[in-house]
C-alpha cells in the first residue's frame, strides 16, 4: 500500500469509514475545527494531542500510520459531512498552518500530510501521520495540565499515558523499516537465484550419463591431462636447449666473428670513402679473408 499515491489512499480511507471502527491509529471526525476564522486555539490543540499520540503509538498495522479522517463519524459508514476548510484554504496552507502550530507545542515534530476528496459534492480529507523514527515526541510547552516532557499515546482508542512498554515498542518500531528492507532484499536475491537457475536449466541440457560412459569420459580426461604434461615437459625441454645452445663454445665463436666483421666494415667504410659499388667490391674481398667462401651471401 502507497499512502502517497492519492487515489490509493482514498479507497483506502472509504474502506475504513465503512468498518466504522476507531483504533489506536485511525480516527474519524465529522469537522476540522479550529483552522477557520477568527481560529480556535481549545480545537488546534485538540489536534495537536492527536497528533502527538498518534505519532508516538506504534503499531503493526497500517505500516505504522496514522489517520484523522474529516468528513465522517464512525456510525455513518460513508462520507456524510462537509469540510469547507480543506476547500477554502486548501491542503498546503493547512499544513503550514497546522505545522507551525506543532512546532510550537511539540520535539521532535511528527511529519504529516493533508489530502483533500470530494465525494458527492462533499469536500472531505485526511491527515496522514508519519512513523516517528526519532524518539518520542515530547511537549516542549506546558497546556491544559501537559507539562514540558509529556507525550501521549493511543491505547483503545483513546489518549493515554505511557508507560515503559509503550516507550519499548516504540524503540522496536524504530528498526522496523530496516527489517522490512532487509527483507524485501532477501526476496529480490531470491528471485536472482531463481531466474539464475531457469536460464541455467535453458541453455544447459541436462545430461544423463551412464556408468559406462562415466568411465570412458574419465580416462579421456585423464589421457588429456597427461598429453598437457608430456607438452608442458617439451617446452621446457626446447628453453634448456635453447639456452645451452647460446653458452655453447661454437655459438660464442660465431658472435665473436660477426662483431668482428662489424668492426671491420665500419673501419673500411671510413678509410675507403668511394663509391657504393666500389665499397661492396671491397667489402667482399676483406669478407672472404676472414670467412669460409660458403658463408658469405
């Protein structure tokens, strides 16, 4: 259920005046008092201590919202009366109206909303209060025999003190919504795991492998394993030679050679500064001095 979603919330309202019943976190009235002109303070704080008990009651039920309906009476079972307020100041002046007068009486201040319907040519609404998450909310200034530090809560229906269990509920509500969370996580990795395994059953063919047929792939295995030894074996057998073959006597005598020649040709390029033709003629007379006839390309 989304009690933010407007259309949402209003079949839910309906259905709740139709049962006709209050509870710790619901309450009907037929009016919205005291937010007219000239306004009445008495019928502010009424609201107030409502919302104050509202917000500080914890309970399973509605997510732990709370609700003051306007518009209906618990006998009437449907909306039966007008809130000309809701419709004259409309829901965002009612709520900083309402807010400020909170602020004045309450810490922390309960969050809350205003929504306002019509429903047979009648203006009719609600006040959505929110989960308390931050301790209870106390009264910061004395009223009508409240003290600073008092709240209320709802028990039956009706407003009342509190006591050391409602304060336990109260701290048990806090981490309510990180168990709802940590359960909505478990249900998403456990539809990951799910549709892992459907793809898995869908491109995998299952394979029904027999004794027999168990053994013959097993020796292939194993036949295969060896053969990647015997080549893993050879390469390692080609890097020893390779690298005998460079410490090898005739290999250095052929380095030696082939910087020789080098030295050689540059010192011939620098006594004999001729021509090209002239160079590579000279180049292969000094050439065949020092190699065998068959090696020079």
């Amino acid at each position: 259920m989304d009690y933010a979603d407007p259309e949402q919330l209003e079949q839910f309202l309906l259905a709740r005046v139709r049962e006709k019943t209050e509870k710790d976190k619901l309450d009907l009235k037929r009016e919205l008092k005291g937010w007219d002109r000239p306004p009445d303070k008495a019928a502010q704080m009424n609201i107030v201590r409502l919302v104050n008990a509202f917000a500080n009651t914890s309970s399973d039920e509605y997510d732990d919202h709370g609700f003051l309906i306007f518009g209906a009476d618990k006998a009437d079972g449907d909306i039966t009366a007008d809130v000309p307020v809701l419709r004259t100041k409309g829901e965002d002046k009612l709520h900083a109206e309402i807010g400020q007068r909170l602020e004045g009486y309450l810490y922390p201040v309960p969050q809350f909303e205003i929504y306002r319907f019509e429903r047979n040519g009648l203006t009719w609404g609600a006040m959505v209060i929110k989960p308390m998450r931050q301790g209870p909310s106390i009264f910061i200034t004395e009223y009508d025999g409240l003290k600073v530090g008092d709240w209320r809560v709802r028990k039956l229906a009706r407003a009342a003190q509190p006591t050391s269990d409602d304060y336990r509920r109260m701290q048990q509500g806090w981490t309510r919504p990180l168990e709802q969370r940590i359960r909505e996580l478990e249900r998403e990795v456990a539809g990951y795991k799910g549709e892992l395994r459907a793809r898995e059953e869908a491109f995998t063919p299952a394979l029904k492998i027999e004794p027999a047929e168990r053994s013959f792939l097993l020796k292939h295995r194993d036949a295969a394993v060896r053969k990647n030894t015997k080549v893993f074996e050879a390469e390692l057998e080609l890097q020893s030679l390779a690298s005998s073959m460079h410490e090898h006597p005739r290999t250095k005598q052929i380095h030696a050679d082939r910087a020789e020649r080098t030295r050689k040709l540059g010192e011939t390029k620098t006594a004999f500064p001729m021509d090209e033709n002239f160079i590579k003629v000279r180049l292969k007379s000094v050439l065949e001095q020092v190699m065998p006839a068959h090696v020079i390309v």
